[in-house]
C-alpha cells in the first residue's frame, strides 16, 4: 500500500492534498497523460466546471483501465488557465476524487494549453501492489 502523508517537520499542505507518496518496491507504475475536458465521444465539455469534471473523470477511467482506483494516485498536476478557476477546480478535484483521495499535488497556472478552447489539464500518477503482495503485506501489520 502506497503511503501517502506530511511531515511534521515542513508547513502542512495549502489545501487538499499531502506533501508526499512513498511507493513499495514490486508495485506497478502507472503515468496518465495530461487529461482535458473531453467527453468519450470527443467533445470538448462546456466551461470550466465542466471541463474539470471530464479531465478528472478521464484520470479515473484510465486508473480503472488498468486495474487501478482513485486511492492509488500518488501524484497529481494540473494546469489551469485562469487563476480565478482555483476554487473551482478544487471543489470539482474533491467531489470526483473524494475527500479521503489526497495524493501529492501540483498546480500552475499557465498561460495556455496545446489547444486554446481546453481551460484545464490533468496528469497522474498511480502506484499499486500486485494482489498478493498487497495481501501479503496487509496480513503482517
């Protein structure tokens, strides 16, 4: 199991993410490329709020692809176009992640994205032991 959390010995996280991930050796290692605001069909979502939703619902739907789940992120960043889209994205991160869901986390702020009309774009990374391992390890603690 991924250990995702702060040390006390730094200032806590600005918002709703931790300051670190510690992988375990024989877990699988996953990177998402940057997600944006597209539905399945290809369609670009509408606004920011939308937008956010779909580039995040994408990081899960890969994350399910290949066997994964939301709790095995340990890292996320995301690019924003707009500085005032802040809250919004972040209130969108924690109603599709959830609130237990707080891997690492960097977000910037840019000018554009590879597409003038995306307003966000997410990337990933996920970590997970193999099954037996995994039980392995819960068995012993």
């Amino acid at each position: 199991m991924n250990r995702i959390w702060n040390p006390g010995t730094v200032a806590p996280p600005f918002a709703a993410y931790s300051l670190c991930s510690q992988i375990p050796g024989n877990s699988t290692l996953l990177t998402i490329a940057g997600q944006v605001g597209a539905m399945p069909d290809g369609t670009l979502a509408k606004g920011i709020e939308a937008q956010c939703e779909w580039a995040l619902k994408n990081v899960l739907e890969v994350l399910q692809a290949n066997g994964m789940q939301a709790q095995d992120l340990v890292k996320l960043r995301a690019y924003l176009t707009d500085r005032d889209q802040l809250a919004t994205y972040r209130r969108v991160r924690q109603t599709v992640l959830g609130d237990h869901v707080v891997p690492p986390s960097t977000l910037v702020i840019v000018s554009g994205l590879a597409d003038p009309a995306w307003l966000v774009e997410v990337e990933a990374y996920a970590a997970r032991l193999p099954p037996d391992v995994f039980e392995a390890r819960r068995g012993a603690k």
